[in-house]
C-alpha cells in the first residue's frame, strides 16, 4: 500500500513540479496574515493551493499585523485535547518527495514566547508533525512513541527541543536536539531545523548550530505517512499549550548551512505596520508613587508630573522586533526603520493627562483640537505620559477601570488620529488607604518576679502607608496566659493613664496617638512547671488601626521567662596532692524575684569518682550527683555554702589523670509548699589539683670506657654475642674480651608509682645488645634487639636499671665512640614524645623533662680488661642527676598509663604498631666462598655473619636468580 501510494505521490508531484516555478516547487511558506487569520485557514505559496493549515477559532486569536497566538485560559481545560492549527495535508502528499529532491529537509519559523512561566519538566510543543486524535501511550517509552509523533520542536523552561524519528535502528530512534541559550519572553526568535543524512542541524538567533550526526532517510521511509503538521500545541501532551506567538513558517527542502541562516535572518518579515497594544495600568490613589510620597497640598499646586508614576505607551512593531534580532546577532538590517509617530486619540473622562517634563495634554470635559500629536520621529518608540487622578478618588474595585486613554501609531505623519487604529489603556485607581500593619519585638525575655527599673519595656506600634494616617487604636486580642500586662509610662499621656495600670482594666484597649509600652509580669501557680532554661513560655496577641478604624493582622509577641535565682562560685584554691584540707569551695546563690524564698543547691555532675569525693563541709556528708547539697540560704543570700573536694590518692600518678575535673551545679527556689519552682543556669566550677613532679635519680660509674675490637660473629646463639648472653657475674667474666656490661648504670624512682620513660640509645662504630630479660620490661618503638646502633623504647622508670644491667656494647671496629643515651618523661600527654621540646619548670600545667647520659667508648685491638670488673681502667665516680624538680604544677591531664607506639625513632604516639616483619628489608643476604651467609646492611653498608633479628631481609636464592635473569 505505502509503495502503490508513493508512486502516485511521485507522478503527482511531477507534475506539479512541471507546473510550478522552479524557485517555490520546493518549499512551503505560511505567513499568517489578519486575512487568512479571520478566515480561519492559511495557504502555502506553492504551486498547489491544497496545502492549507486550519485554526481552532476558540484556542487561537489573530494579531492585529501578522501572527496568530495561542488563546488557551484554564476554563478551557475541556478543550485540551483540541487542535489549535493543523494541516489539511498529511506527510505522504508532499514531504517524502520535497526531501528527496536535495535529500535534506528543513524548517524555518519565526515565533515570540508569552511570559508564561514555564517548569522545568514539562514540554510544550510548538510545532509537531504527529498522529492526529491520539492521547499519550501509558507507558515510559521515547516521545516519539509516547506521543505518536516523528518530528516536535518545542519548549522546556525556556529552552528549546527537538526531537526526531532517525533511521537508524541500533540507537533510540527518537533522537534529540536541545539549544542552551535561554530564549527571553515577548522577544522576537528566528529557529532553523536542517535534517538529513549524518547531519542533522538546530540554528537560533544566527547562532549554533547544535546537532547530531545520525543515519536519517531523505525519502522519510523512517516516518509515518499519514502524520499531518500541528502547531502551538499537541493534544497527546495533555498539558498546558504553549503560549507564544508564530509569524512565518516554511518547509523546503534546503540542506542550511550558516550563510543560508544568516541571509534568512537579514530579510526577516514581510513589512507591517506599527500598532498600539490594549493593556491596563495600575495606579495609587492622589498619583502616590510610592503610596504616601504626596501630601493633599500637593494638589493644590501646579502637580509636577515628573513626581507620578508614569504610563508607558507600548506600541507593537515586528519590523522593530526583526531589527532587535539582528542587532543581538551582530548583522546589519536589509532596510532601515522609518520613525513612528504617536497621537492621542481619546482624553480621560476624570483627571488630567501630562507629558513627562509637566506640559499638560488635556483634562477631562476640555476640548481637544483634533489628535494631539506626543512626539515626532524618535529612537524610542515606547513614549511615555503621566495621569493624574482626582483628589480621593479611586476605583470602585481593584479590577474596575477609573478612567481610559486612546492612542495610536503611524510610521507617517497624520492630520488627525482618524486614519489610524487606537488601542485602549484601562487605568485601575487602587484605594491609597491601606490598612496599617503591627509592629513589635517578637521575641522579649523577662525575669520572673515583680517588677524593676529592669523589666523590659514591650512597645506596641504599627505602620501605616498611609500619608498623615497614623495609629489611633492599639488592642490585645489574645492575653498572655501566665501572667498579666501592665501599661508603662515614662512621661505625661493625653489620655491620663498613669504607669503601672493593668490592661485588663482597659479592656485591653488604648486609644489615642500617644505610645503604646507595657511590661509582662509573671505570675506563678502551683501547676506551672520550674523556671528553668526555656521551660516556660508565654504570648499575646495585639493589633493597631488608623484614624478610620481599619484593623491590622494580628502580631504576636513571644514572652520567654527567665529564672530570677543566679548560681556562682569563688575561684577555685589549687587543692594539693592528696590534701584532705577541708572548705576549699564556696558556692553562691541570689533571688532577685523579690519573693524572699530560700535556696539550696542542685549537684548535676561531679568529677569521675577514681579523681576524689566531694564532700559537704557543713555535714561532712558525700555529695552524690542528683541530689540537694548544701545549708538554706535565706535572704539575702551572703554567706554561701562551704564544700570539700578531696582528690584520690595517687590521684597524679593515675589514669584519670586525664579526666577534666570539674561539678556542675543550679541554685535552685523553695516555694512554702517545699517545692521547687526555680531553678539558675548551669554553673560549672573547674577543681584544680596540685600535683608533684617525679623524680629520677641516675648513677653511673664512669663516662669513658676502653672496648676491645673483635671479629665480627657468624652467629648469635652464643653466650658472648647477640641476645643470647645473661648479666650473671660467669657470664661476664666468660665474655671480658667481647663485651663492655653496662651494669653498673642504676635509674632510680622516688614515686612510689613509676611513670612511662622514652628511651633512645644511639651509637657511632658499636653495636649494643639487649638479653631477653631486658627485652621483655620493653615496649620497642625503632632499632632490633641484638646488634644495633640505634633503639627507642618505652620503659617504666623502675625497670631502667635492670634493663641497663642487660644491655651490652660490643666494637668490630677501632675509633672512639659516643654512646648517647636520651631519657624523657614528664606530667603533658606528650611528654614521651622526643619530637615535644621540653617546657620550662616555670609552666606547671605542662612540664616536660629531658635528660641525656653520655658513655665515651674507645675501641682498639690492645684493649684489654680484668675479668672480674666492669671498665676498671677508670675509677668509679658517682654522678647524681636529677631529672627533674619537685616544682608543683596545676594539672588538668596527664599522660595515660598504657603503652603506646609511634613512628620509627620517635616516642609519638600516633596509633601505629611496628611489629617485626613490617618494615621495608634493610639488609641483603650473601653467600660466602666457604658457603656460609653474611648480610649487608643497605643503610649503613656493615657486614654482619648474623642473621637479622625482627628485620626484613632479600635472601640470596632470590638475589641468585635475579643476577640468572640479566645474565640470560
């Protein structure tokens, strides 16, 4: 059937084309002309006059030049499903063969968007080739197939769409195109739609173009032919049309490029005349811009018209329009513009009509000598007057024309306004006596009790926009519910009221202009809930009118009551370690309701109970949280109440050493039934403990020392070598030749807690070892156990000493060593942390102390020693170092209890474990002639027999086979 129809179509058509010229054959135009419009259909310039577009007399109107818009209103919402323009052709009659004969087709149309607000997710067609009577598919497909179309272009929000039924059958066949430059409403648009094969095309305003390149048919055997053309709405969108404007359309068979646009854009529109628009304006009573800018003298005088608000004169010009677009687009026009000339045609039948620079067109019942021509040729064609109403005269309804004005636009120099089209301007007069608002602070807090100089003043006023109206009446609607109003007075009132009277005797009613102030008063019952925090609020309702008796909204102030009792204390007395001093608090409290209740305290914290008890001096009693504490207090509250807070003992040396010690508190009012009726802020009272620094106290028997240089050893499960030795006296005298014992290095604590120490032991040429005794009382930050230069550990400073018995220095090399041994510790969180400066003694919230041992080695083959005493080539002196003072320092946390580590060589406590295995490998295995192993270290390229201990290292089968690889 498609192909017999096709062929008929093609010997029709070629025919026509025999027919017609050769520059119309492939293309059809619609202008929308007023004549076509009243007659309802719009013929193609085409050979053929069969081709004709039908309008929706009731869905569409007719522009007084060119054009036709959309009319729809929401009581048309019957008629959603209606046709506002459609063909009287559908696709098969002429566009298959139009597009084959350049293989492109194209469409060209000249729209203006109304000012209708758009959403976002919504489309509006505007121009459709689509099925006709057929209501949306309820199913999530393309549009193409939701909506039974194969070509839209429309509108979303205010930007363009398009979207098209391709050829291609891998992708979506309904493809789309969309242009992200926002069109502006009332704002002239020139869109151009190119499609065909591997290019399809989206010009705007001589900009783009934006596209795809898909696979598209010329001969539309991709589209459904018997599809017809429908503009300004789709009914299968079932949705608000779209409201705008279309002026031309045309159809052909051009493949568009950017000049073809361009040159399209530059002859715009056929001519039209210029035309006034009927429009309403908005007015004030008195001409007040803004509302209450005049006095009535104003009147009284010659008005200056350059104070009102003036009315613009708009006038329709789609040749102006056409010129806009151009001059946005940076093109020059084909033609200039002609000036416009405008002429009042009909004077208002009330008031007065002026020019803005005050010259007086006329007034109402004054004879007006033919047309009064405003202006000659201009530039700006939207001219401007300004109307001035009668004195205290407005329209009947804020819907009502006052009056109206009549004008009209020429391109030609008239003799009167006979000769050309006026157009209305419906002038609405809006009342000037508006009613006035209320005005306060919407938010006032008040202390309970009676009142005081400073209770605070609540002024109850109003605007009004009104010229000389002012606020005559002020009314409390809704009373407040928990206490009552009273008026306040500062100076003499006209009406004679005198501070202090209650509104309630007033009916809550105060007349006259002068101020209105009052005050809250609360007013306790036994079922209101305590005064505490924001527990207890109030509110009232008030409203003003002016001198005529117009009310305002009501306004509504919120009343927060505040408790009157207030909760302090003295600063707090350094408490010292494990003192048992008593009294060393004092806390106070204060009424100023006025209502002489008594007071006592109510505890809602305490510090953690591992830091000290708090005790009631007066009773002796422990205070426990939750509870009532402290002597009543009666006015006027002088002497307070006594506390003790005794700290745990050892508390410095604890982990809630870290704890912030400190108690919270309310002072809390006794009503005569014993009930709690009010209650302070919070108070919270820091408690500071005085704590004492340890101290260490170090001996060592001497700070130089001769070693003996030694063979490096293939292994270290020998009793002399490695970790493998013990501190006994045989085992030292069994290795006098290979090792110096530093047992003779003693640490002492003077606490009877010891406290964490960070230990870092470096040296230059030899190595130290620990036994696996010393090891254990360890906690390794960096370095190895066993043949090393550099370790960092965690230690209990009453350990130091036994793992200084077991510690050993050995030389495999000759020259004079330093033996560096670095000890830290003190009262901060990060006192182990060598990174950590050390603080002054003078700071005793924080003191860090460091202190460093240095032990000179000088090792040489001729070294020797007896065997039954430690470096006995020195004598044995006694140096007595303190690390640190018994100064006393304020502390609020200490450093904890339990073992951390931190990164490689520094006591840091970040939350990192090194354990043995995670490091990167330092050492490199090889095999000797005799084939035994010895290792390299990478770092510090010594060569070592032993194996290392807690390290990475390359073993030499996997050096082996590497080297096998290269070589290979």
């Amino acid at each position: 059937m498609k192909i017999v129809s096709t062929c008929l179509l093609a010997a029709w058509f070629g025919r026509q084309i025999r027919a017609a010229p050769a520059d119309s054959r492939n293309e059809l135009l619609y202008q929308f002309t007023p004549e076509s419009c009243a007659k309802g259909s719009f013929a193609a310039f085409h050979p053929s006059s069969m081709f004709e577009l039908n309008r929706n007399f009731n869905l569409t109107a007719c522009t007084p030049t060119l054009g036709i818009m959309s009319n729809f209103a929401p009581a048309d919402a019957n008629s959603i499903a209606d046709e506002m323009l459609i063909s009287n052709w559908t696709v098969d009659e002429i566009l298959p063969a139009m597009a084959s004969i350049r293989g492109a087709l194209s469409f060209e149309i000249w729209i203006k968007p109304g000012d209708t607000v758009m959403s976002d997710d919504e489309l509006r067609p505007i121009m459709s080739i689509a099925q006709q009577g057929t209501d949306e598919v309820p199913l999530d497909l393309s549009v193409c197939s939701k909506y039974h179309l194969d070509f839209l272009l429309g509108m979303r929000s205010n930007y363009l769409e398009v979207y098209y039924r391709a050829t291609s059958a891998v992708l979506e066949p309904c493809r789309l195109i969309r242009f992200e430059t926002l069109l502006e409403p009332h704002r002239l648009a020139h869109v151009v739609i190119s499609l065909e094969n591997e290019k399809q095309q989206l010009f705007v305003n001589g900009q783009g173009p934006v596209g795809n390149s898909d696979i598209f048919a010329s001969d539309l055997t991709q589209w459904h032919f018997d599809y017809r053309l429908m503009l300004l709405n789709n009914p299968s969108f079932l949705s608000t049309p779209w409201q705008g404007t279309i002026y031309q359309l045309s159809i052909s068979s051009r493949s568009v490029t950017m000049v073809d646009v361009q040159k399209s854009l530059q002859q715009g529109l056929r001519w039209t005349p210029p035309y006034a628009l009927n429009y309403s304006v908005n007015l004030h009573e008195d001409a007040e811009s803004p509302p209450g800018s005049h006095a009535p003298e104003w009147y009284e005088q010659s008005p200056a018209a350059g104070e009102a608000r003036p009315i613009k004169l708009m006038i329709g010009s789609i040749s102006r329009d056409v010129h806009e677009l151009l001059a946005s687009a940076g093109l020059a026009p084909a033609t200039p513009l002609p000036p416009i000339y405008t002429y009042i045609t009909g004077l208002p039948d009330k008031g007065c009509l002026y020019r803005t620079n005050g010259y007086k067109l006329g007034c109402a019942n004054e004879t007006a000598h033919g047309s009064l021509l405003l202006a000659g040729a201009v530039d700006d064609y939207l001219l401007e007057v300004v109307y001035i109403p009668p004195l205290n005269l407005y329209s009947s309804s804020p819907h009502d024309a006052f009056t109206t004005i009549y004008y009209c636009v020429s391109e030609t120099l008239l003799a009167d306004g006979i000769h050309c089209m006026s157009a209305a301007i419906r002038i609405i007069i809006l009342s000037a006596n508006d009613p006035p608002v209320a005005m306060t602070t919407h938010r006032v807090s008040v202390h309970e009790g009676f009142e005081t100089l400073d209770t605070p003043n609540i002024l109850l006023s109003g605007t009004d926009v009104d010229f000389y109206d002012e606020i005559s009446l002020v009314q409390i609607t809704i009373p407040p519910k928990h206490g009552y109003l009273i008026l306040s007075v500062g100076s003499f009132r006209l009406d004679g009221l005198v501070h202090g009277v209650k509104l309630s005797d007033l009916n809550y009613t105060v007349s006259g202009t002068d101020l209105v102030a009052v005050k809250y008063i609360y007013q306790p019952i036994d079922a209101m809930p305590t005064v505490r925090d924001d527990e207890v609020t109030d509110s009232f309702q008030f409203r003003v009118a002016d001198r005529q008796g117009v009310w305002s909204g009501d306004d509504t102030v919120m009343i927060k009551v505040v408790s009157a009792v207030a909760a302090s204390s003295e600063v707090a007395v350094p408490i010292e370690e494990d003192s048992t001093a008593s009294m060393n608090l004092r806390w106070l409290a204060n009424d100023t309701s006025g209502y002489n209740r008594r007071l006592r305290f109510l505890i809602e914290s305490l510090p953690p109970t591992e830091t000290g008890t708090l005790f009631d001096s007066l009773t002796g009693r422990i205070i426990l949280q939750g509870t009532l504490a402290g002597q009543v207090l009666e006015y006027p509250y002088q002497d307070g109440a006594y506390f003790t807070f005794v700290p745990a003992l050892n508390y410095c040396n604890s982990q809630a050493m870290n704890a912030s010690l400190s108690t919270t508190f309310r002072a809390v009012a006794f009503n005569d039934a014993q009930r709690v009726v009010s209650a302070s802020a919070r108070h919270e009272q820091h408690l500071l403990v005085k704590c004492h620094i340890d101290a260490l106290v170090a001996k060592i028997p001497t700070k130089d020392v001769s070693a003996r240089v030694i063979r490096l050893p293939k292994s270290v499960d020998t009793l002399c070598y490695g970790h493998v030795y013990n501190s006994d006296v045989a085992s030292i005298s069994m290795c006098d030749d290979k090792a110096i014992f530093f047992n003779g290095i003693e640490i002492e604590s003077r606490d009877d807690d010891s406290q964490v120490v960070c230990v870092s032991i470096t040296t230059r040429i030899g190595f130290v070892s620990f036994n696996s005794h010393a090891w254990d009382l360890t906690l390794p930050i960096h370095g190895r156990r066993s043949l090393t230069r550099n370790t960092t550990f965690y230690a209990m400073a009453g350990d130091l000493s036994i793992i200084f018995a077991n510690l050993q220095y050995q030389a495999f090399d000759s020259g004079i060593d330093k033996i560096d041994i670095m000890l830290q510790y003190g009262s901060c969180r990060d006192a182990t942390r060598l990174s950590v400066a050390p603080q002054p003694l003078e700071n005793s919230n924080c003191q860090i102390i460091r202190r460093q041992i240095t032990v000179h080695a000088a090792a040489s083959s001729e070294a020797r020693w007896p065997n039954e005493q430690i470096a006995v080539n020195f004598p044995w002196q006694m140096l007595l170092c303190w690390f640190g003072y018994p100064a006393l320092y304020y502390v609020y946390v200490r450093l904890s209890g339990h073992w951390i580590v931190g990164k490689s060589g520094d006591c840091d406590g970040d939350d990192v474990t090194l354990t043995e295995g995670e490091a990167p490998p330092m050492w490199i295995q090889y095999m000797s002639e005799e084939g035994d192993y010895y290792y390299e270290n990478t770092d510090t390229h010594a060569v070592t027999w032993l194996a290392p201990v807690g390290e990475r290292f390359i073993p030499w089968s996997t050096l082996r086979k590497s080297e096998t690889d290269d070589m290979a």
